[in-house]
C-alpha cells in the first residue's frame, strides 16, 4: 500500500486547491455586510456594461438587490473583483495551456503542469511568488479607481485611450470583461478535468 501514498496525497492537494479557489470566488460576490447609508449614490446597474444579450442583467440570487436602484459603490467593488477575478484567470487558461504544451522556464523542465506541479514547485519559489503578489496587492491597493473600477493606467502603456471615443472605451471594456468570464469558466473546468485525471481527453495534443 505504500505506493499508493503519494498518489492519495496528491488528490488530496489537487481537491482542497479547487475548494480554496471556489471559496475564493464566492466570497468576491458575498452580500456586503456594511449597512447602507442614505447618503449613498445608486445607479442602474441594468444599463451597466456586462449587461448583454440574450441574458441581460443576470443575477439570479438577487446580490445586488434592486437592480435599478443599486448602490453605486457596492456596484463599482463586485464590479473591481470581477474585473480582476477575470484578468486572473486570463493569466491563469494561458498559463495552463503553454505549460501543458510543455514549454518551461530554465531549470523547471522536471515540473508538470496543473495540479500535479504543487508539491513539486520548491519551497523558495513560492516564497518568491507570495512575496511578489503581496507587494502588487499593496502597491495597487489604492489606485485603479483613475476612470472605472480596475482603470490601472500609468500614463505609460494604454494605446491612447484618453484619445478615444466613449463608444470605443465602451467597447474594449465590454471585450475584457465578458473574456475574464469566460476565461474564469475556462479554468474552472480545466482544473475540474485535471483532478478527474482526463484532461487529455480535452486537450488530447
């Protein structure tokens, strides 16, 4: 039975990496638990961008509450998380996919890929990669509200968008944020297929 042991420890890993990770995301869409105040702002969030055909406004739980009288800011921060939910997993479909391929960086040629790469990552490099995320949490923690929530623009790399028309920004936000969705349902079934252990049968190259 010996054997056996690492393997059970693996499935172990590769289930409790997928509770924290929906945890995580059902947390980002918890009701507000600060009262509002009558000094607060609402907003139609119908009219709202995400708010797209053929499902419109879709909040079938009822988080936001009236939808045509919401509170501007509870709005504006599960709209930030959202954004930045979808830009993750963006970043993490991709990241999946060309380490599947089997392309590595120097000296991380013996890691696999997915779930199966936790335990094999070295203790010191995700010291380095906790240490990197804590510093851009704390850097950005206070910027990224310049036009809408997530606006991260540092005047140095944002192809004109100053110059653009509002039909324009409109449409490049409506882009990023319906990708981040997909891309959030995207990495959900491939971590899903990788704990099953048939994740060759969706990516079979």
């Amino acid at each position: 039975k010996a054997p056996n042991r690492p393997r059970t420890k693996t499935k172990l890993t590769m289930k409790t990496a997928i509770l924290a990770t929906l945890i995580a995301s059902a947390s980002a869409f918890a009701p507000a638990q600060t009262a509002r105040t009558s000094s607060a702002l609402n907003v139609d969030v119908t009219k709202e961008i995400g708010a797209l055909t053929p499902l419109g406004y879709f909040d079938p739980l009822g988080v936001i509450g009236n939808p045509t009288d919401a509170d501007d800011e509870d709005f504006a921060r599960r709209r930030y998380v959202e954004l930045k939910h979808g830009r993750v997993a963006m970043l993490a479909v991709v990241g999946y996919l060309v380490t599947y391929a089997g392309v590595r960086f120097p000296g991380a040629e013996d890691i696999p890929c997915g779930f199966a790469a936790l335990p094999a990552v070295p203790g010191m490099v995700w010291a380095q990669m906790i240490a990197t995320w804590a510093t851009m949490e704390a850097a950005n923690r206070d910027i990224g509200m310049s036009e809408f929530p997530g606006d991260f623009r540092n005047g140095f790399i944002d192809f004109g968008w100053d110059k653009q028309s509002d039909a324009w920004k409109e449409s490049k936000r409506t882009i990023e944020l319906n990708n981040g969705r997909a891309a959030q349902m995207g990495i959900t079934a491939l971590m899903v297929h990788d704990a099953m252990g048939n994740i060759k049968d969706v990516l079979p190259y």
